[in-house]
C-alpha cells in the first residue's frame, strides 16, 4: 500500500480440491499485519468465491464479450493478435480490456484492462493485467498485477505468482 508505506509478502502452495474449490498452504507470511490481513487474505478469499462462480457466466467467450480486432504485437521472438473485450452486461467478474492470444498457439499471453463491477463498495476500480510464460506448451508461470483504487486508503498493488508445481524443480528467475 504505497500510501500508507506498508507492505506485506505471502508464500503460499495452492492446491485445487476434489470439489473445485482452492485450499492454501501457508509457507511464509511477513511484512505489515494490516496489509496481510486487509488485502491478502481478503484477495485469497475474493479467490475461493471465484472458484465457485460458474466459469461459464466469466468465461472468455462471445456469449459475454464482444470482440474486436486490434493488431498484431510483437512478443518476445512471437507475434500476438490483440482483441479489444468488452462485456455484453456488467456483471462480477468480468473485464473490460485487451486480450492478447499467441499467434502460433491460439493460446492467452496476456490480458489487462480492469473489472467491470467492483466487488464492494469500498473498491473504487480495479485493474489487473496477467500474463502467461509458456513452456512446452503449457502454463510456466502466470503473473497477475492488480490495482486496487479504494475509498479509504488509497491505491493497493498486489502482485501474485504462480507457478504449477510440475515446474517448481526446474524454476527459473520469473521473466
């Protein structure tokens, strides 16, 4: 929380229940004890309800998005296509944003623009940007960057990274 001069780091393994639903292993946790408890734990809980919304009503598909064709981008040694999205309604979970789609996988590398609906009122906006490494064809390291605008105390960053465990004994620095 910049602000405020405070900030907070977590360690943590998350794993997906049988059921759908995340379950996190604490490894680490320091740093301010409002900044844990105000934004991380809160965005881990904003994650477990996530998880139990239907993909289909947040999902990337013209049932809730129009597309529209950018251009192309170059990406490191690749091209992508970008697509402007926009949300046919506005409802939680959705973003208003660019998506960027590998040329040569058909696959998401990146996606930023902001949500459409904040999730309390305490939130004025809400912007993220997350972009996919791949590595033989599946997710390396997914980094997510939010931006978090509230009412009371200003803006919040919160960075997260993941990583499958299939490529934790072989990780390297995240670009």
């Amino acid at each position: 929380m910049p602000r405020l001069n405070k900030s907070g780091r977590l360690r943590a393994i998350r794993r997906t229940l049988p059921a759908g639903q995340p379950e996190y292993q604490i490894l680490e946790i320091s740093g301010d004890s409002m900044v844990n408890h105000e934004l991380i734990v809160r965005y881990l809980h904003a994650d477990q309800r996530a998880a139990s919304v239907s993909n289909k009503s947040t999902a990337i598909t013209p049932v809730n998005y129009k597309f529209r064709y950018v251009g192309a981008v170059q990406l490191r040694d690749d091209i992508a296509y970008a697509f402007r999205i926009i949300p046919h309604k506005k409802k939680q979970g959705l973003i208003n944003g660019v998506l960027w789609i590998d040329g040569a996988t058909g696959m998401a590398v990146r996606l930023s623009g902001y949500l459409v609906k904040s999730p309390s009122m305490f939130l004025k906006r809400i912007n993220l940007t997350r972009e996919n490494y791949f590595h033989g064809g599946s997710v390396e390291t997914r980094i997510t960057h939010l931006l978090i605008d509230t009412r009371l105390v200003g803006s919040a960053r919160l960075v997260v990274v993941e990583r499958p465990t299939a490529f934790l004994e072989n990780a390297r620095p995240v670009p």
